[in-house]
C-alpha cells in the first residue's frame, strides 16, 4: 500500500515538473515578445515551428505531404502547407487548430473539399487555395469562417455551373471584396475564361447551362492557356513572411494584368520585358520591392512608377537602358536602392534628369550608373560625366568620389546624412484596403 503510494507520488511529481517546465518555455517565448530570433522547432514531416512578433507558425511547405499529420502542434496561428501533394481535404481536418489565422494550402493537388473542413475555424482570416485542382465548391464550406477576408482561389479548374451558384453569390457580396478575386471559369466554353467575380450568377442555373455535357476539346483546339497575361495564373504568390509575387524567368514580355493589391515584393526579373507602360504598378500600392533586373527594357514611360509611394528598392540591373524619361522618379519619395548596372547608359544631356533627382535624394543608394556612349565618356561614372559638362570647378569634386572613376563601386551623393530624414513625407489617407502584415 505504502509503495503504491510512494509511486502515485512520483509519478505526480514527474509530471508536474514537466508541466512547469512547459510553461516555463512559454513565458520565456512570451518575453521574448517581438525579437526577431527564436527557437526553431522541429516535428514529423520535418516542419519548422517558429514565431514572429508573438505569433506562432508552422511551416511544412514543400513536404511530399498528402494530409495534415496528428501530432502537430494545435495553438499556431499560421499554417503552412504550401507546395505539398494534398489533394482531398476531409471534414474536421483543422478543427483542432482554434486559433489559426491564416491557412496557405496553395499549390497542391486538392481536387475535393468536404463540407465540414474548415468547422471551428472561427479565427481564419486568411485561407490560400490557389493553384490546387478544385471544380467546385459550396458557400457551406465557408460558413465556419464568419472572419474571412481573403479567399484566394485562382488558377483551378472551376467549371460553372449551378453547383458554383452558391459560392459565385457569395464572393459578389460587396463586402466581401477579398474573397475569390481573379478565379476563372475553366468550363464550360460559354464561359472559359470569365471571372467568378464578374459572372451573372442567373446565368449559372439557366437550363442551356445545366447539366450539359460539353465534351472536353481536344488538345489542339484547348484555348491557349493564357489570354492575355494574367499575373495570378502564370506568377505564385506567398503570404510569407510578406505578401510577394514571384514571377522570375517565365518568358514574359510585358508587366502581367492583374497583379493582387497587397503584393510587397514583385520578382519580375529574367524575362523579356521590353518597354514598361504607363501606370502598370497603380493599383499595387504596398510594393516596396520591384526587381526588373534581366530584362530587355528599352524604355521607361514617364508614368510607369506612378503610385509607387512606398518602393525601398528598384533593381532595373541588366536591361537595354540608355537614359531616363525626365519624371521618371518623382513618385518614388521612399527608395533607398536602386541598381542600374549592367545597362548601355548614354552620357548626353538626357541622363541630366536621372543624376539631377539623385542630387536631391541623397539617402539613394545606388550602383552601376557608368556611361557606355560616346566613346569619349565611356567607362566614366555618370557623375563625373555631369559634372564636366556643367564645367564645375575641382572643389565641387574633391568631396571623394573622383578616386573612383570607372564608378564600378556603389556611389553615394555627398556626406552620410540620416536617410530617414530625407526626401518628403507624402500625406497618406486611410488604406483603402487591409494588409495584413504577417512579420
Ligand atoms: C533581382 O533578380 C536578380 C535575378 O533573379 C537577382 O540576382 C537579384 O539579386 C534581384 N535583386 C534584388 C534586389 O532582389
Ligand atoms: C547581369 O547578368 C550576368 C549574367 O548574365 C551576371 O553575371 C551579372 O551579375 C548581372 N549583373 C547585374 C548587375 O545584375
């Protein structure tokens, strides 16, 4: 009797002391609150376990995963499944994770969703489902998620028909303008290629759509793919750690439509772009990083980085650049890098722009600016160049940068002054739509 208790008592004590060990850990993570270093953790299937500003992910992207696997951690706040081999998700799957916030299964092979999928998910702001192989899908599924604000469900096959109906109504709803933007229909012809958003839901259950068969065309007939170039089909975007766009090397030959608003950094570099137009970038107000390196930019519109008022860095590297349009820059109050090596740069009176806005944006870092034309000139930085042609006197020049001629090494203007101090501070209004920043 004596020994039975005496092993009651030890096995109290074992488990109390780890208990306490437990939530030791998570008053010390606590502490740490918004350090950016942090403990990684591993489990099954090899996923990482981190958090950043107080918020707990789980990272198992690119894990040959077929399904969410028992034992992970439940009180995450993001999960990330991306770029796995899931293709049904099963009722209640998630129900476990109460807290989690944003789910990213995006660029799977999920074909079928059951209706109880996401229940007890009543914290998700945030579900990824693009580039999965799903047709269909109700509104019911989405039910349990009365904090959804962004659906992201593009690039699958959706076919159109009346089992959509309820789904098409749902994102139209105004208020929920975040939800589905930029899904397609796949089927049936009659509607190959019209956006969820957009589509007449009437026209969905009307009997000439319903239930007939349109025979799936042969390969040669297929539409081309891609209409016109739409970012969200040939590009993926992430959400982690912030909201970017990767389309490098994918054979594009202009700025692709539709790139999502909340995009912060857009990879467009080793393509074939050859002029940037008007505008491209309005509606993508957040961007802070811009690489068009690797192209074949010949021309720059005046009006083609208008509304970028929070760009830190432009990489224009490696393209066929011979000036800049007098403008160019004017809207871009926040950069702090931009690389333009690598481009036949013309040293005439139409560079005077580009080194005169550099003067008045000293916090610029920039690199490569190196005249290849006329030949007198060739090699030398476009400083120099400018400052012989405005005949200044060698005391303007002695303030360090003549030691380096060929101006191969990045170059600043003048003294170190405080870059945060610099340059305009526009008005900002209030966003007209949320980002949610996840670092
Ligand atoms: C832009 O893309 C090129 C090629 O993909 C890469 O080498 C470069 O580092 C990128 N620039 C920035 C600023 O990320
Ligand atoms: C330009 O591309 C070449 C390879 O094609 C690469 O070696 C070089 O680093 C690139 N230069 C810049 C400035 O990105």
């Amino acid at each position: 009797m004596r020994l039975l208790r005496g092993l009651l008592l030890l096995l109290f004590l074992v488990f109390w002391a780890a208990d306490a060990r437990k939530g030791e850990g998570r008053s010390r993570r606590l502490m740490r609150g918004r350090s950016r270093a942090r403990a990684v953790k591993r489990f099954a299937a090899d996923c990482k376990e981190y958090s950043t500003n107080g918020e707990k992910h789980l990272d198992c992207q690119e894990r040959q995963l077929k399904s969410v696997q028992s034992g992970w951690p439940e009180d995450i706040d993001h999960l990330l499944l991306a770029r796995n081999r899931i293709q049904v998700l099963r009722d209640n799957t998630f129900s476990n994770f109460r807290n989690l916030r944003s789910l990213d299964l995006q660029q799977n092979e999920i074909s079928r969703i059951e209706e109880n999928v996401f229940s007890g998910l009543s914290k998700l702001t945030t579900l990824l489902l693009q580039h999965n192989r799903l047709q269909m899908l109700s509104e019911d599924v989405l039910i349990p998620m009365p904090q959804l604000k962004y659906l992201r469900i593009h690039d699958n096959p959706w076919r159109c028909d009346c089992q959509l109906d309820s789904l098409v109504r749902y994102i139209q709803v105004p208020s929920n303008r975040n939800l589905g933007n930029y899904a397609k229909c796949a089927e049936p012809t009659a509607f190959w290629g019209r956006k969820l958003k957009k589509l007449d839901a009437d026209q969905l259950c009307t009997p000439q759509h319903e239930n007939v068969e349109i025979p799936k065309p042969e390969h040669e007939n297929l539409p081309a793919p891609i209409k016109e170039f739409d970012a969200t089909t040939l590009c993926h975007t992430y959400m982690h750690p912030v909201p970017h766009m990767d389309c490098r090397n994918r054979d594009l030959k202009t700025v692709p439509a539709d790139i999502p608003l909340d995009i912060m950094r857009l990879d467009l570099s080793i393509n074939n772009i050859k002029q940037l137009r008007p505008k491209k970038f309005i509606t993508v107000k957040d961007l802070k990083l811009l690489n068009l390196s690797g192209n074949s930019l010949e021309g720059i519109d005046t009006a083609a980085f208008t509304g970028l008022l929070n760009l830190n860095e432009l990489d224009l590297s490696n393209n066929s650049l011979q000036n800049f349009p007098y403008g160019v820059l004017e809207d871009l109050y926040f950069l702090k890098r931009l690389s333009l090596g690598g481009n036949p740069w013309i040293c005439d009176y139409n560079i005077h722009y580009l080194i005169y806005w550099l003067k008045h944006h000293r916090g610029v870092y920039h690199t490569g600016l190196v005249c290849s034309k006329p030949k007198e000139f060739q090699g030398w930085s476009v400083e120099d160049y400018v400052k012989t042609y405005n005949g200044e006197c060698p005391k303007d020049s002695q303030s360090g940068q003549t030691a380096d001629p060929a101006g191969i090494t990045a170059q600043k203007f003048g003294d170190e002054t405080e870059e945060e101090e610099l340059g305009p501070i526009p008005y900002r209004g209030p966003k007209k739509y949320e980002i949610i920043r996840l670092t």
